[in-house]
C-alpha cells in the first residue's frame, strides 16, 4: 500500500531580487565612490598582510607622505595638477559615452606642441614670459586638441571604435616624441631637451617667497590655477550651457537627440577635440611648470589615471579637483613606498570597484519576505 509522506517546504522566508532603478538618488553617487575607496582600501590591506607588509604603517605613511606638512602638500598639488586637466578631458568624453582612452596620448601631445614654442623656436628666446607662456599654451591646447580630432572624426564619420583609435594612438605620440627628444632637440645625446629659458617657466610659489616668505621652498605653480578655472568653465560648459545640454543628452539618449534636431556628428568632434584640448593642457603645464624640457617618461601614466579620476567623481568638474589631489598624493607617496607598486595597486583596485559597484547604479537590491516560507506540504 502506497504512502503519502509529509514534506516540510524549507524555502528561505525571504527572496532577493535585483530590480532596474528608474530614479537614481542623489546621494548614491558619492555613497557608491566612497565605498569603492573603502573596500578598495580593505583588500589593499589584504595583499600587503598577504605579502607580510604592515597595511596600516603603509597607509600611515602615505597620508604623512602626501600631506603631512605644508611642503609636501605643496608637491602634491603639482601632481594633482596635471590630473585636474585630463580628469576632465576624461569627464567631458565620458557624459557623451564617448570612451576617450587616449588623454595620455594627447597629454604628449600638449607637451610636444608646447615644446616646440621654444625649441623651433616659434617665439625668440628673449621674448618675456608674458609673451612665450600664452603661446605655449595655445599650442598645447591646438595640439591636444588635433591629437583629439583624429579619433573624433573617424567615430563621427566612419563609425570607428573610439577605444581602440585612441589607444593606438598613444603609442604613435609617444613614439613621435621620442624621435624629437633623441634624434632632433637631444642635449648631447642625452635622452631629453635643452632647458628652457626662464620665460617658458610657469611661475611658483616659491619665486615669490621674498615678499611671502611662507611660500619658501613651496613647488606649486600656475598651472593649478589654469587647472580649476578649467574646472569652472567645464561644469558651466555641462550644466548650464546649450552645448551642454546636448552633449548631455546625446550621451543619455542618442535616439532622442537625433530626433531633436541635434548634430550628433559634429559634436562628437567637438567634444572629442575638446577633451583632446583639455588633455594637451596637462602635458603644456608639466613641461613648462615641473620638468622645464621636453624628455622621455614625462608623464607617470596621467591620462590613464584620469580615467579612474572621472569615474572616481561621477564626471563632476568640481569634484575632479579633490579627486585629483587624492591621487596626487597617491602618486607622490609612490617615491618613498615599498614596494614601490603600492599605490599603483591601489589606484587599480579602486577601479575595479568602480566598475564593480556600477551596477549599484543601474540597479537596486530588494528583499521580499515570503509569506509560505516553511509550510507543510
């Protein structure tokens, strides 16, 4: 004879379900990069135990490294400086959907052109600063922004992939820079330029330190002050313009613009160009307020920093500038950490939770409790 046995149901009393968000809040953003530090922070930790490290003397000494005094907060801010601009070369592409990975290239780019002002030379060598500075950095603008049209115009016109375009780029830049450092403007087959005059030089602080006596010894140069205003007039550009209303809108919903009327190929150059542009002014103020010549390795990767930098700030002009000091510090702090990778690995590890907490934005987590969870069947 056949047997019915009682089965209990062990269904969990409650269900998970991701749902699409149909309205993001407005402190989910910085609640998301904020926790993308953290963790990222968390399992930086985790590797250096892993590796017998002390994590938290290693990050100790960052902070202490980066801003423990006046002097080296001073430092870095110059590195923050070059990171402002192509953080929002980076930000301004990206609102488009435009995925500019080449702001290293047109960084090289800048510094070539901004160069070339003086090695040519284009304006005499006894021309005052106020003379050579602004044609520097017209031409380094002019020539990030060229690096900046190749890829634009092919994506606008011939539909090509911006990511490989730009990237493939960089190595051409870099290559062509070499060739002018060693075989055309070499000093004595040395692998960088002549120094320039003292009227390429972007002023710093230091230089005016018998009025200011505080600023003795302080590295910082004009260049952050190009750096915020570009700031400024970027966030106004995205929020309180017509341009940037349509980029805007082109990089939410292309269809809609289209139907709107509004010119997609011609602004995918122009914002293509433009970030070229603001990349370019990365490379001018390196060159004319740190190193003072053209020379290999001028740049320890900023244009790919930047990328994280824009993501880091959720594309906000603003908030690119203390992003943009974090790293600067991360960066500085790399001389004096070993092993020296430390804060490479950080700065890959929050990348990495931004790509990962991204779904955070596009989606949310609910849990429902189940009303026959643990019944007998």
């Amino acid at each position: 004879m056949a047997t019915t046995a009682s089965r209990r149901n062990y269904q969990l009393p409650f269900t998970i379900r991701i749902e699409p968000r149909l309205n993001v809040p407005g402190w989910l953003g910085p609640a998301v990069s904020l926790g993308a530090i953290v963790v990222a922070l968390l399992l930086g930790a985790i590797v250096l135990s892993l590796v017998g490290g002390n994590p938290w003397a290693a990050y100790a000494h960052i902070a202490r490294a980066a801003f423990g005094d006046l002097g080296v907060f001073s430092d870095t801010l110059v590195k923050a400086t070059p990171l402002i601009f192509v953080g929002l070369a980076c930000s301004l592409a990206f609102r488009m959907k435009l995925w500019n990975i080449g702001a290293e290239g047109q960084f090289y780019a800048g510094a070539l052109g901004a160069s070339a002002v003086v090695l040519i030379p284009i304006v005499p060598p006894e021309a005052p600063g106020w003379v050579t500075l602004p044609v520097m950095t017209i031409a380094g603008l002019v020539c990030g922004a060229l690096w900046g049209f190749i890829p634009g115009w092919l994506k606008a016109r011939l539909k090509v992939n911006e990511i490989i375009t730009t990237l493939m780029l960089n190595y051409i830049i870099v290559a062509l820079t070499n060739f002018f450092v060693f075989a055309v403007w070499s000093e004595g087959g040395f692998q960088m330029s002549k120094t320039f005059q003292k009227a390429a030089w972007l002023p710093r602080l230091a230089d005016f330190a018998k009025q200011v006596p505080l600023f003795r010894g302080l590295t910082t140069h004009a260049g952050l002050i190009l750096a915020v205003i570009a700031a400024v007039v970027v966030w106004y550009i995205l929020y309180r313009s017509r341009w940037g209303y349509e980029i805007r809108l082109i990089g939410d919903n292309p269809k809609a613009a289209e139907y709107a009327g509004i010119n997609i190929v011609r602004n995918t150059v122009l914002v293509m160009m433009t970030s070229g542009a603001l990349a370019g002014l990365a490379g001018m103020s390196e060159i004319a307020g740190v190193v003072h010549r053209l020379q290999t390795s001028i740049s320890p990767g900023y244009g790919f920093t930047g990328i994280i930098i824009a993501w880091l700030a959720k594309l906000n002009p603003l908030v690119v500038i203390f992003v943009s000091i974090l790293f600067g510090g991360l960066i500085l702090a790399g001389r004096e950490i070993q092993p020296a990778g430390v804060p490479r690995l950080i700065q890959g590890i929050i990348l990495f939770m931004l790509i990962a907490s991204d779904v955070l934005m596009r989606y949310r987590v609910r849990i429902a409790r189940n009303a026959d969870a643990g019944v007998e069947e």
